[in-house]
C-alpha cells in the first residue's frame, strides 16, 4: 500500500502560491510514484531506451538544480550527471543504486530548489548569462518538466507490477 503524503494545490490563491503549490504536489507525486519498488526494480528497463523509475527521478534531481541553482541563481559548480561525453548519464543506474538513497537526491534538489526560488521575484530574470528566463518561466516550465515524467513514471510503474497511478 502506498502512502499518500501529497498536499493539493490550493483551489484559489495567488500567482505564486499556485505556481508554488502544483509544482510540489507534482513533485511529490514523482517520489509517491516510487515508493515500494525494490533497487533492482526501481533500476529496470521496461522501455527500448534507458528510462527507468531511479533514472528518471536522477533527471528530476538535475533538472532541479540545472534550473534553480545553475541557471536561476547564477551558481558555479553545481552537480550533474550529464555531460558532453555522456548526454544520458543520470538515466545509468544498476540495481544496486539505492532508490532510497535516490529519493532523497532528489528531494533534497526541491529543497534547494525552493530556498533559491524564495529569494527572487517572478519576475526576476535568471543570473546565468545564458538564461533570458524570469522566475515565473521557470516554475512554469517546471511544472510541465516534472508533469511529464510523472506520466512517463506511470506507464514504466504500471509495466512493472501493474500499480496504477492518477
């Protein structure tokens, strides 16, 4: 049985708070997605391509910070699993990565994410010289970002052992 901690997003609230509130509900619904699997189910390919439940919260992870961290705040340094040489690295996982371990990557990348979303304005233009984005595109974005592999973590769950999403 799955345990559901996920909190609604509010039914009438500012532009912010709204931004805010589905972009946590979908994030908390990418780690719902993935509770009960085992490492090595976690880490199994289901797909023809490298998606797997631990490999797209890895994405998550790093979009997370590529996004907030890199782009938004304009910070140096900050981890990544792609490179170059290897475009699809933080999809590589084996059944001995630790989806836990995973998990809290990944929740730990939506804290920093929110500490760096809560020093700007939405209209705010991202610090990265190569970002032309505000705030307010970049909660959007993410939204669509971590909407979308939660559907992509409901097709590869349900291939798994049949648990269904909403």
């Amino acid at each position: 049985m799955l345990t559901d901690n996920r909190i609604d997003p509010p039914d009438a609230a500012g532009e912010r708070e709204t931004l805010n509130g589905f972009l946590d509900y979908l994030r908390a619904s990418a780690v719902y997605k993935a509770q009960g699997l085992s490492d090595a189910d976690a880490a199994r390919r289901v797909l023809p391509s490298l998606t797997t439940v631990s490999g797209l919260l890895r994405h998550l992870a790093d979009v997370e910070r590529s996004w907030f961290r890199e782009r938004m705040d304009g910070q140096d340094g900050v981890p990544s699993r792609w490179s170059d040489e290897d475009p699809d690295g933080e999809f590589r996982v084996s059944e001995s990565d630790s989806l836990a371990g995973i998990i809290a990557d990944y929740e730990a990348a939506c804290a920093e994410s929110r500490e760096v979303a809560a020093r700007y304005a939405l209209d705010d233009v991202a610090r990265a010289e190569t970002c032309p984005h505000n705030l307010r595109w970049i909660l959007v974005h993410m939204v669509e970002e971590t909407g979308r592999h939660c559907g992509h973590l409901d097709v590869v769950r349900e291939l798994l052992d049949g648990v269904t999403g909403e």
